[in-house]
C-alpha cells in the first residue's frame, strides 16, 4: 500500500491531483520532487463551454443533475502546459473558474507557506475575447492574487484590447500583467523541450481575432482549437493542420444540429461533432491521430457519460475530454 508521497504520486497519475492536501504530502515532498525526471504533460482544466456547466441559470435536465451532483460538473475549457523539470505551470485561456483550475494544479506547482501565492501559473496564453477564454484574468488584479509582471501571451489585437480597455487595462497599468505579442507561426520556447506556436482561426472576432495553439514537446505534439468556425471556412484545412499533430483537441461545442431547435445547421457558427468525425475518421481509425473533443456546450448530449452519443463517438474513436486528464508531450 502506497504511502506519503508514493500515495500522491498514484494520485495525480489518476488525474486526480486536486486530492494530494489529503494524501499527507509534506510541502517540501510534493510528487513534483519525486517525478523531477518526468516529461513535459498537458494536463486538461476545463472541458465546457463559456457558460460552464450548469450553465448558469439553465434548469435544462442535464444542467440540473449536474447542480445536483448526479453527474459531474464541468469547468470552462482550459488547459494546463506543466514543465515537471522546472516545476512551471502555463495556462492555456483563463477562466471564469480559474479559481477551481488553480486548484487542480497545487500538485504540479510550488506552493508558498500561509500566504498567497503571486505567481501561481508561469504564464498564459490566450486564444480570444470571449468570455470564457479570457475574463480569468481579473483574478490576477489587485483585489485578489495581485500577480507581480506575469507574462501572458496574446495577438497584438487581443494585447490592444486589454492594454486600452477597463478592467484589463488596470492590470497592465498596475503590473500585474506583462503583455507579449503572439506572431502567427512563430513559436514562444518555454525550455524543457516545450514549444507553443499559434495560427489564426476564422471565428465571431467582436473584440479580437481568435488563434489556435500547438504545443510542441520533446515527444508529441498537441493542437487546441476550442472555437472556431466550420472547418469548410479554414485555409489550410484542418487536415493540412493536422499533419505532424499527434493528439487534437478540438471544439466539441455542439453535436448535431438537433440540440438547438430552430436553428439551421448554417447559422451555427461551430463545427458539428458529427462533421467532425466524419472528416478524421479516417486518421483516427489508423492510430494517427488522437481526437478528443472540448469546449462542449450544455446542451451537448456527448456531455453527460453513456448517452447514446457518447457511446457513438468512443464507438468510432474518439473520446470527450475530462478534467484531470493528462496528455504526455
Ligand atoms: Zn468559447
Ligand atoms: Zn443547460
Ligand atoms: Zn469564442
């Protein structure tokens, strides 16, 4: 029977890193310590859309025995980027529930003693202005974790809309955040083998346009598209994209039109999670490629573990992403 450590390690290797303050790890002695060797991982934060599930102030059936506690819930979809060599954690988007994401990560970070930690992520990359992507950041400011010049990465149109717009404005203005300009196709090296480079992707740009990010590691390669419009819109095709890429994890937003009523399938501004699979089938069933979906919305029935469409889509190959899950890079 495993013990102390030994017991916290198992634990985060089952995902479930958020359980180590019971695991009786010594601060000094975190799992982190133990697996120093350990490569580069990304481990998945977030999985819904936006609006969280519950979605707030939804009372449909799902969201309902999701509040209840019938069926897990689900944070707004981010990712982790975790460096075990140099014990640094980058965020990929920062959300709404970036309290709880921060949470899920105590294992893979150096925590300080009785106070609050000011640079609890080392970094972040940001995919776009909307709100579930990005308003995190107001936890960073000076009524809660007041970080001291963390860097976080955005195109230069996101980096004007946070440096000239309140509430994101006080935070550069403040320090607590130093922006640096995202260039398409060209990567940001993290060390430990570890590159993350972003390419435009067509999507609703009110305030920003959108990206999506591929993080590089001494072994795989991972693609995170949590928005975007239909892969008919991408120039290169999603295909082209995915050559070289070993796990994609892709915008599951919305899995057949049947879930918004009154809607045509050409007023959804998303791929179809059927479309989706129809596309990579083919790369999926040849152990190419790795797809997991993400950014699920409510009323996605793939959502909830065991629903006919759930079993539809692991029937095919793919799977649905889950909080905790770890993906080596
Ligand atoms: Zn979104
Ligand atoms: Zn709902
Ligand atoms: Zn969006």
């Amino acid at each position: 029977m495993p013990t102390g450590c030994a017991r916290a390690a198992e634990l985060r290797a089952l995902g479930l890193g958020a359980l180590l303050v019971f695991a009786g790890c010594a601060p000094g002695e975190s799992p982190a310590t133990a697996e120093a060797t350990r490569d580069p991982f990304v481990r998945i934060v977030g999985t819904a859309q936006d609006g969280g599930f519950p979605h707030a102030a939804c009372e449909h059936r799902a969201c309902r025995d999701a509040r209840e506690g019938v069926t897990p819930r689900r944070l707004v979809a981010s990712l982790a980027i975790v460096l075990p060599a140099s014990r640094r954690v980058f965020l990929i988007d920062v959300t709404p529930d970036v309290r709880e994401q921060l949470d899920l990560l105590r294992d893979v970070r150096s925590l300080p003693d009785d106070r609050v930690d000011r640079s609890p992520v080392d970094g972040i990359f940001l995919t776009h202005a909307h709100i579930g992507h990005y308003t995190g950041l107001a936890f960073l400011g000076f009524e809660a974790v007041h970080t001291r010049r963390l860097p976080v990465w955005a195109t230069a149109r996101m980096g004007d809309f946070l440096a000239n717009h309140g509430p994101w404005s006080q935070l550069v203005d403040l320090g607590n955040i130093e922006l640096n300009t995202v260039v398409p196709d060209e990567s940001v090296d993290l060390g430990d083998g570890v590159t993350v480079t972003a390419f435009p992707v067509p999507h609703r740009d009110e305030l920003s346009d959108t990206v999506a990010y591929v993080i590089a590691g001494p072994r795989r390669k991972l693609l995170f598209v949590p928005d975007t419009d239909k892969w008919s819109t991408w120039e290169p095709s999603l295909l082209d994209r995915l050559d070289g890429i070993d796990v994609a994890l892709l915008d599951g937003s919305f899995f057949s039109a049947r879930e918004l009523p009154g809607r045509s399938v050409e007023e959804i501004g998303h791929p179809l999670i059927g479309t989706t699979m129809d596309l990579l089938q083919e790369r999926v069933a040849s152990g190419a490629l790795e797809a997991v979906f993400i950014h699920l919305n409510h009323s996605n029935p793939a959502l909830v573990a065991g629903s006919a469409e759930r079993r539809q889509l692991e029937s095919r190959g793919f799977t649905v992403a889950h909080e905790g899950r770890e993906l080596e890079l």
